[in-house]
C-alpha cells in the first residue's frame, strides 16, 4: 500500500496571500454530485447540474471518457440513481421546488444503460404516453429499495399510491428493461418507509415512524410464514431500533438504537441464534451519524460520530477491511472520507475525501494493485487555501442544555472581535449542520466575517432528548440557544458583540428575524430568504398541509394552538425591531408562501423600519437560478458591509415609528 502515501499531500495546502473570491464561485452548483462505482469498478456514474435540471453521466474509468447520460425536461431531475447491473443504471425522477429543498420525487422510474442506449420508462404516472410496455403506466409512486446488483435484470422497489391520505404499500419485484412487475412482500403496518434486505434480496426487517409521534417503529420478517414481528416488545418496548446491516454468514443483524445510550442512538449487534444484543459503537455526545458498509452490505466496518469533525470508528482494526480502511485515514489526516461505493467483488472502492476548507474530491482505490487515484473533484475552482476554519464549538445554553456548533473563521485574520454573522439552518427538525465546506458560510468569511451556525436543540444527530426539546418551541427556546451561542463566542473574546448580524433560509429565516424580535439590542441586521414571518397564516398557506401529516407537523412540533401559533411569530413582536432587514423571496415559493415577505414589507414600511427588498419571479423555496443567486449574494454582502464592515456605526434605532 505504500502507492498510498503521496497522496497525503494531496490534502495539505500552502497558505496563500488572501484574494477575493468572486461570489459566483460560491453560488455555483458541483460539478459532480452523487457519484457511485459500477459493479465490475470500470465506469461511474453521476449527476450533474445542466442549466436548469440535474442530469446524468456515465464516466469510463480507464480513460475518463464520457460513455453516455440521462436527462429530463425543465427543472426534471434525476433525484436519486443505482447500477442494477455492469452496464445498466436505474433511475428516480424528480421536479424542482426551490434550491433550499430536495426536488420532489415524482416516482417515476427510468432504466439506460450507460451507453445512452435501451432507455425505458419503467413505472409512473406518465407511462401511458412514454413507454411501449402497458405494464409500466400506473398512478402510483415507486423507489428502490435494493437495487439487486447481482442480479442484472431486476430490483426491488417500493411501490404505494397517491393521496396525502394513503400510507399503505407493497415491495415489488421490477424487471429493469421492461418495467413488468411482481408483488413480493406486504408491509407490517402503515407507514413503513424502509427496508433492509440480506444478501440475496430478500426483505429481513422493515420500519417506519407514523405520526403523530413520529417515532421508529421497527419490524422483522419470518422468511417461512411471512408474517411480521414488532421489535419494540419487552426491554425494548420504550427504544427506537432502526435495522442496518443483515449478515447471515455472521448470523447477526446491527441496529441503531437508543436501547443503551439513554436518548443517544449506539450501534448494537444482536447473534440472531441467542438473541443477545451487545453494544458495539457508543458516545456520551451524540448519536450515531452513520455506518461504514462492507462491500456486500452485510455488516458495517466502520461507525461515525460527528459532534465536531467526523470520528470514523474502525470496528474490527485486525481485520483485511479494518487495516485497509486505517490506511486510508492516515492517507488523508487533514481530510474526512464518505460516500463509499464498491465493485461487486469489492476490489474496487470509490470514495469522497473532503475537509471544511476542501468540497472535496472523488478516490479510486484499487485494493488489488494497491493504487489509489483521484478521479473526480466536486468544485475544482474552489481553492481550499483560500478558505477559512470551520472550528467546532460546545457550551451549555441557560438551562444546562448541552449544546453544538461550528464557528467558520476568515482566513488571514486574527481571531479576535470579529464581526460576526449568525447563521440559524432551515428545517428545522433533524437537520443539523456538519463539519465540511460550507458555500455561504466561506462566502461570508471570504469578506471578513466569522459565521456562526448552531444545532439548537429541534437539531437531528444529538440524540432524542435534543431533538425533542426543541418541539412547540421554534420561538422560544430554539432561540435561546441561537442568543446563548452568540454570548458564548463573545464572552470567549472571538467576535465582537457590537458588529453581529443574522441570516438565515426558511426556518432560518423566521430564526432571524425572531432572534432580532426578541434580542433587539443583539444584531444590527437581518437577512430573512424564504422567511416566516407569521405562522397563522404561513400554516394556513403552506404545501407542508398537502401532506398526510400535515397537521400533526404543525400540532405536535410548531404550535398546538392560534394563541402559541401568535406568541411564535415575528409579527407579534415586530415593534421591539431596531435592526435593519433584507428581505429575499422567490415569488412562487410553495413551502414559505410569497405572501409572507410581502406582509413583513407591509409591516416594516408602515413603521418606517430600514429594510430592503429582493424578490425573483419563478423562483421558488429558495433561488435555483445561478445568476439570481450571484446577485442575492452580492446584494446581502453589501447589506451586511453597510452595517458590519470597517468602522460601522452603531445602528440607530429608527425614528418617528408609526404605532
């Protein structure tokens, strides 16, 4: 393996003399997303961002020569992929629905091969019209749930039908060149969204989280009758248990669960012939992030934990697999590695080696030669010594409450009293934000500024107890921990509390301009894109509504209540402001209806707050169009020179209000 080890200095830079990156660098999409290794390891297969829709290509290995792709209609995507054979790729289709959102699957089914060649529509609702197999029209929805590469004519799928109000399925068999298909397995019970099959494609376990609790409910299957048993019995009546890996050479099947780590998720090994259950990867801070598979599937390698920087844990160090995988992390000591994806015989590895400073790249290992290569970088235009540190931070928020974040630094700057941006994620429950490049958070810092991202509790990933503190308190004390981590950063002497102000997207958005409502003497300006700025009416507007758990969403998690729904809102409190606001909005945002950018405006000019204004016609729950991007970007860096940069004064608070 000694082929491996020039390629450490791949990963370290040469600090260079700070330049100014333009903004369009940061606002462009990946070159290369999602890239996945065939099964005999001699082509790849990609997305790509085309104008306006992610397309498909096939790479061939030996000389980097583009075979073939797949693409879609306008703001139609491949949303998801895998190679169903040495020369055939299954695809799921997807449509466009604001940059800040995952496109939204349609559940059609498309099967090439990665000469471009046999193209065939293999289920959907449009099947009618585009396929010549009256097998593959159905109104109905599918995706894959085990692609069945061993197999080259067929795949297991998950096929349910349409209406927010239908949360049965069944698992059926696909043939991947003619769309026939056959019903294999029935669900154990509604809701069921995920399957773990064994190594010869048969179903094993099944589990789903229903609302209105939405916790993990898991079940496994007796291959000889059946039928299906739920887990969540006896000691394991009050864990969540997600099914991972199923080996029936080891005779084991491994779990995340929260069985022995309080309301952590810990890796868990149960012998299937004694039924005893042993902890195998456990941590006092965080759940499990996710596990390093074996080439086949059958067992993990390797369990993650990423408080701060990635923990890859190597389970079996003495083994062929350990020793390779600890040879690749000494490789690579400034970088962090995922996104594997293996040849059928697993002599061929592909995997993505990135840093919080680096996109990252795409590796080729060839463990039988012991050559190691890199094939693919994300963004190469991205220069890592350019970039600024993204340093993890802890502290406990008011009531005790642990809690994690990143700190983005701007390189060639001492770090001391900074100006700041705060910077609240979207989702916001179970999103988090992770230890790697990060677009805008380098952006602001290319011009200064430190960013401020904290996973406040409502955040995934810092065990059950964090996730649901944070529900029924979107206003309340998710915003604490936003304050409490800006107090945090000041106290320590890092930035400076008179420069801060906060951005955030979505919920992000209403974060902002909550935060500012509540800490008015806090921040010196907001940027609220695809904000909320009233619940009421964002919950009566929303598409989260057109969702079978819509309500739930918006009863057990947001607000129970119109008098909570009210205590929540920015608007209630939009008089205490005295930050100036830029308000981003795309004008058929379906997530975080338009009208709610046009109230906040309302209400801003009505008191005669400074605000300023930057909406796009067909754009939707954030800005797909690169060029509109660029200029949202330029005009918040302007915004936030105006009110940060060099020798800002203080802003007043707003004359002559009207009340």
């Amino acid at each position: 393996m000694k082929a491996l080890l020039p390629l450490a200095l791949l990963a370290a830079a040469t600090p260079a003399a700070a330049q100014v990156v333009p903004a369009r660098d940061f606002a462009r999409a990946p070159g290369f997303e999602n890239v996945k290794l065939s099964p005999n390891g001699d082509y790849v297969a990609t997305s790509k961002k085309l104008d306006v829709q992610y397309a498909m290509g096939f790479i061939r290995l030996s000389d980097m020569a583009v075979t073939g792709g797949l693409n879609f209609g306008k703001y139609e995507h491949v949303v998801d992929f895998d190679w169903v054979g040495p020369e055939r790729i299954l695809a799921e289709v997807g449509t466009d629905i604001g940059y800040l959102l995952k496109p939204r699957r349609t559940g059609e089914l498309v099967g090439v091969n990665l000469d471009s060649s046999r193209k065939q529509y293999l289920f959907g609702y449009r099947g009618g019209a585009k396929a010549t197999n009256v097998n593959t029209y159905v109104r109905a929805w599918a995706e894959v749930i085990d692609p069945l590469p061993a197999d080259p004519d067929w795949a297991l799928i998950r096929v349910g039908k349409f209406g927010k109000d239908v949360v049965s399925h069944e698992v059926s068999r696909v043939n991947v060149y003619t769309g026939q298909r056959r019903p294999e397995v029935f669900p154990p019970a509604d809701h069921v969204a995920y399957y773990l099959t064994d190594q010869s494609g048969r179903v094993r376990y099944a589990a789903g989280a229903p609302p209105p609790s939405f916790k993990w409910h898991s079940y496994v299957r007796n291959l000889e009758t059946d039928q299906w048993t739920e887990l969540g019995q006896g000691e394991l009546a009050k864990a969540e248990v997600l099914p991972l890996h199923y080996s029936e050479q080891d005779n084991a099947v491994w779990f995340d669960s929260n069985e022995v780590g309080g309301d952590r998720y810990c890796l868990v090994r149960q012998d299937l012939a004694t039924g005893q259950r042993t902890p195998v990867a456990c941590d006092e801070r965080e759940s499990l992030a996710w596990t390093l598979s074996s080439a086949d599937g059958s067992h993990p390698v390797a369990a993650v934990f990423s408080a701060g920087r990635p923990d890859m844990r190597v389970l079996a160090p003495e083994s062929a697999e350990g020793k390779l995988l600890a040879t690749l992390i000494n490789t690579f000591p400034d970088l962090a590695i995922r996104d594997f994806s293996y040849s059928l015989d697993g002599s061929k590895i592909l995997f993505l080696g990135y840093s919080d400073r680096d996109p990252g790249s795409y590796y080729l290992l060839d463990s039988t030669k012991g050559k190691l290569k890199r094939v693919l970088s994300r963004r190469p235009w991205i220069k890592p010594e350019q970039m600024g540190e993204r340093r993890p931070i802890a502290f406990k928020a008011r009531d005790g409450r642990p809690v994690h974040g990143y700190l983005t630094l701007p390189p060639g700057r001492e770090t001391k009293n900074l100006p700041v941006v705060v910077h609240p994620h979207g989702g916001p429950f179970g999103v988090r934000d992770h230890w790697g490049w990060d677009a805008e958070p380098q952006l602001l810092a290319s011009r200064g500024y430190a960013v401020l991202q904290v996973n406040f509790r409502g955040s995934g990933g810092y065990g059950t107890g964090h996730f649901n503190a944070g529900k029924k308190n979107w206003g309340s004390d998710m915003i604490n921990d936003l304050t409490d981590a800006l107090r945090f950063v000041v106290q320590r002497g890092l930035v400076d509390a008179k420069r801060a102000c906060i951005y955030g997207a979505s919920y992000g958005g209403y974060a902002a301009l909550m935060s500012a409502v509540r800490e008015p003497d806090a921040y010196r300006c907001v940027v609220t894109y695809a904000g909320i700025y009233d619940l009421p009416s964002f919950m009566s507007g929303s598409d989260i509504d057109e969702k079978f758990h819509g309500q739930d969403y918006y009863k057990n998690f947001i607000a129970a209540t119109p008098e909570t729904r009210r205590e929540h809102s920015p608007s209630t409190y939009i008089d205490k402001l005295k930050a100036a606001v830029m308000i981003v909005h795309g004008e058929e945002d379906r997530r975080v209806p338009f009208n709610q950018a046009k109230q906040l405006r309302s209400a801003l000019e009505k008191r005669g707050i400074p605000h300023e204004w930057l909406s796009k016609a067909r754009e939707e729950h954030g800005f797909y169009n690169e060029d509109n991007r660029v200029e949202f970007y330029e005009k918040m860096l302007a915004f936030l020179e105006k009110h940060l940069g060099p020798g800002a004064p203080v802003l007043p608070e707003p004359k002559d209000r009207k009340k």
